[in-house]
C-alpha cells in the first residue's frame, strides 16, 4: 500500500514534523502542571484559598465553554495561581516540554505581557521582568539537547481591553527583546467586549515597520466580525489571521487575495461553542476548498486538551485527508513563520524524506527510524 494510501493514526500524527504558531503561554499549561503549583502553594503558603484546578477546570466544564466562560477562568484563576517568576518558570519549560514531546518543531508561543504580585507584601515584579523571565526560559530549552528538535520563539500580545498607549508599551518591550527571541505582535481578547481597535493602529504600524510579524484575533464571534472593525485590522496589514470564524465572502475573498495565513482551532472552536455543525461543519473546509493558507493550531491545548497532533488527526478524520495532505499541510505552515530564512530552511529540512522508505529523514531520530510510511 502506497504510504499516501494509508490510514492516519494517531502515532502517525503524532510523529508528523508539525508547526504551532497560535498557542497562548498561559492556556497552554496543562491542568496536571497547574496542579502541581497549587500542590506546592497550598505547602507553602498556610493562607492560599484559590480552589484546586481539576474542581475549578470540572465547575467550567460542567456549565460548557463558550466566551462568558473562558476568559474569567484566565482573569481570575490562572492569573491568580501563576503569580511569581518560579511559578512562571515552572509552567513555561513545562509547556515547551509538552509541544515537544507531541512533535512540534517550532513553536511560536504568545502571552500578554502582565505584572506579578507573589503576595500582598511583596514588590510587584514588572512587565519587563515577566517578559525576560519568558525568554530565559526560551533561551535555555533552545540551547539545551531538546532545543535540536524544536525550536521557539515569542509573540508579544496587546489584549483588546488596552489603552493606545499601552498598546505602544507592548510594542516598545517587543521591540527591545526582538533580537533575543521576540518575533511579533498579536491582538487578542474578549471579543465580546466593545472595541475601538482603531486605537491600535499606532502600534502596529509601528511594529510593522521594525520588522516584527503582525498576527490578529479576526471575526471570532459576531460581535467582532462587524464590517468596520475588519476593514480597520486589515489596514493593519497583518502577515496572520487567528480563528477567521465569522468571515464574510467578501472578506474571504480579500484575505486570499492578499495571501494572509489563517491560524485555524479546530478544537477550540467547537468546544467553546464558536462554530456550528461540530468538526465536520468547522470553517477548515471552507479555507481549504478556497485556498486559503492555513495553518492547524491549538490556541489553549492547556484548556481544551487537544494537542496539536490530535488537530491533524481530527482534519485528517473529518475531512478525509490522507497521510500526504497532512505533511502537506504540515510543511504549509514554513513560509507564515515570523523567524528568519535561516530557520525556515531548517524547517524545510525537516521535511525532506526518502520516497523509496516512505519515512522523514533528517527530522528526529526516533521518528527518522519510524516505519510507518507517507
């Protein structure tokens, strides 16, 4: 049977060379690693209230995902668990481990830059502190063994409910970190809180100029698809869109014309309530039969469970495509990178295999042995 021809697993997509370029920092730490800190806070700390996360993630469940649900379990829990630089170190090198260990060879995590206060009586540690702190633990998987495999790099987010000038604040830390691992800037947020994003228009021109990528939250629900907010992000001629749930044909039509990478959450979507029809009637269909560029991602693997490879697997089962399409998609992904040429062409790299085994080479040597064919 000719590889193309066989059926996708999900060790199959699992050892696909795979691309993440839309996952939050913080809803990328998985409930086990939340827990952990929990563990070790409630030891330390006799004072510590905040509820156990497998209840407080099981309380959200139970009520189903959707907007009203999602954002607070952030503002008021996750925010509230992860408040120090070794809380912070802990669940970030335990994130760059997770996408690494699901077969991620580049990873572009994103975060909001934020202050950290470890307890009522101590000093707030600053934006610019909880950015390096970031980096450092970028820096070090990068230069460590598993850093081989995979490598990372960061997106600075502005969060919708910002000022102009805090916008310009994101922008001005993104730009002094750029040569230490910083790639872009994102908008993110509440999109059913109201907007005047032409607020930000400022600072993405700016970044833009400076060379950093420009990636945008777009139409995720409809109180975020109206026209004049689209025309107005789109003037900031961003390089990627996120979620492109509620997008027009007049729009879709622009956004290939320009050639915008769509960054595309299959289980975030459906779980949270976003799409209708389930996977089979998620938008995927529609970019793809268009043309589009797309992307597969996580956003929250964290908070949905779904890990990059089980997105593959849901494409390939839902959209019937096969074991070639899937690493055609995979190595689709090379060019919407926000890092240089240079690792791009590693990136390519990864991708090239021998026809004659059927089998990656060049990529990880326990996947490079794999018998299981394309």
């Amino acid at each position: 049977m000719e590889g193309g021809e066989q059926p996708v697993t999900a060790d199959f997509t699992r050892k696909l060379p795979k691309i993440e370029l839309h996952a939050h920092l913080t809803g990328s730490i998985t409930r086990e690693c939340l827990r952990e800190v929990w563990l070790q806070r409630k030891t330390d700390e006799p004072g510590f209230n905040l509820e156990d996360p497998l209840v407080a993630f099981a309380e959200v469940e139970k009520k189903g995902w959707d907007v009203s649900t999602f954002f607070p379990l952030f503002s008021t829990y996750i925010y509230g668990l992860v408040t120090s630089l070794p809380t912070l170190r802990h669940t970030t090198t335990s994130v760059l481990h997770s996408f690494h260990s699901d077969g991620v060879i580049y990873l572009e995590l994103r975060t909001t830059p934020r202050t950290l206060s470890p307890s009522p009586n101590t000093t707030t540690i600053p934006k610019e502190t909880y950015i390096s702190t970031i980096l450092s633990c970028i820096r070090d998987f990068n230069n460590g063994q598993l850093g081989a495999d995979m490598k990372v790099r960061l997106i600075l987010s502005v969060d919708r409910r910002n000022t102009a000038e805090e916008a310009m604040e994101v922008v001005s830390l993104a730009l002094k970190f750029q040569h230490q691992g910083i790639v872009g800037v994102d908008l993110c947020g509440d999109p059913s809180k109201p907007c005047d994003v032409s607020i930000f228009h400022p600072a993405f021109t700016r970044a833009k100029a400076q060379g950093l990528g420009i990636t945008l939250h777009f139409a995720e629900i409809p109180a975020s698809a109206r026209e004049e907010e689209m025309r107005l992000l789109l003037d900031f001629e961003p390089d990627r869109l996120g979620h492109v749930v509620c997008v027009p044909e007049e729009f879709r039509r622009e956004i290939l014309r320009r050639e915008v990478a769509v960054e595309l959450c299959l289980s975030c979507n459906v779980k949270a309530g976003l799409t209708r029809g389930g996977f089979a009637g998620h938008h995927f269909k529609d970019w793809k039969e268009s043309g589009g560029r797309i992307v597969l991602c996580t956003d929250d693997v964290g908070i949905f469970t779904s890990p990059l490879s089980n997105e593959y697997l849901l494409a390939a089962r839902f959209f019937h495509l096969s074991r070639y399409e899937l690493l055609d998609l995979c190595r689709g992904a090379i060019d919407a990178i926000f890092d240089d040429e240079r690792e791009k062409e590693r990136l390519r790299r990864c991708f090239a295999f021998r026809k004659d085994q059927g089998v990656i080479a060049d990529f990880r040597s326990d996947r490079a042995t794999s018998k299981e064919g394309f």
